[in-house]
C-alpha cells in the first residue's frame, strides 16, 4: 500500500485551483461578454455568485490545506518524540534483561548446576513442560526430568513454582513495594 506524502500532492493541489481559477475566469469572461446586451440582474447575480463560490473555494481550499501541514508537522514531532521514547525505554529494558540473564545464570552457577541443568532451569523459567524442553534439545523426556529433579534438589527448592518465585516474585512489583 503507497501512501501519499502532503507534500507530494502539491500538483493536486494546484491542478484543483487551476480548474476553480479558470471557472471563475470564464464566469468574468461570459459577463464582460453579456454586459452589452444587457443581461438582467438575475443573471449578472447569478455569473457573480459562481464566480465568488469559485475563488471563495480556492481560498477555504488553500487554508484548509495550510492548516493540514501544519497538523501533519505537529503530529510528525509528536510521532518522532514517541519514538525516541520507545528506543531509550527499550535500550533500557534490554540492558536489565541482559542483566537479570546474567544474574540468573549467576545463581544457577552458585547452585552448582551442570550446563544442562542450567539449560533445563532456564527452559523450566520460560514455562516449558518436560516433554517441550526434550524435543527441543533432543534428550528424552526421563533425562529432562532428572535434570529438573537436580535442579530442585542442588537449589534447595521445591518445584517449579519455587524456582519461578524464586527469580520472578518481586519483578514487576513497583519500587516502594519491595521490601
């Protein structure tokens, strides 16, 4: 799908009020032609108002027009000024994120957990059922779920709802709320 640009349609624009110059000029024309034979006022008042109604158009067309660039403008900035926003908060979140891994990986290392039980932690984090994190990694289901065992036992916790407690509980509680 284009989408034309404000600017773009200049030619529009100017076609537009070459077409309702030219009909109020061949209005002028016609009247300059009938003065002499004495039209009749209905008529003149007639030629006057297409004539008024014509350039009256061109002018609330310009205006509007001028007034659209200048909502455009406002929106572009506004649109620009979101858009710095989103890419500072995401620089931000990606660098916690990356931080909140690292810090993760820590405490599984501190635990003393294998780098496949790590893996397996991780995955268990991430909501994957047994089965889910041996077909992605190819072992089969009774090794994942020894590995998790290993997990729970080396880290002194009780399931996957501790280890998902453990890491998670206060993360998106706001600052004045933690302990």
């Amino acid at each position: 799908m284009t989408i034309t640009t404000y600017e773009g349609d200049l030619w529009r624009r100017v076609a537009l009020s070459a077409v309702l110059v030219a009909i109020a000029a061949g209005g002028v024309t016609d009247l300059a032609l009938d003065l002499p034979s004495d039209p009749g006022f209905f008529h003149i008042a007639f030629e006057l108002s297409l004539l008024a109604l014509s350039l009256g158009t061109v002018v609330w067309l310009w205006v509007g027009w001028a007034t659209t660039r200048r909502s455009l403008a406002t929106v572009r900035h506004a649109l620009d000024v979101h858009r710095a926003e989103r890419d500072t908060w995401r620089a931000r979140a990606d660098l916690l994120l990356r931080g909140l891994g690292e810090e993760i990986d820590a405490q599984l290392q501190r635990w003393g957990l294998t780098p496949a039980e790590r893996e397996t932690a991780l995955m268990l984090l991430k909501g994957q059922g047994h089965k889910e994190i041996a077909t992605i990694l190819g072992k089969s289901e009774r090794t994942v779920r020894q590995q998790a065992v290993a997990v729970y036992r080396k880290s002194g916790l009780a399931g996957r709802a501790e280890l998902s407690a453990f890491f998670l509980e206060d993360l998106l509680l706001p600052i004045d709320s933690r302990p």
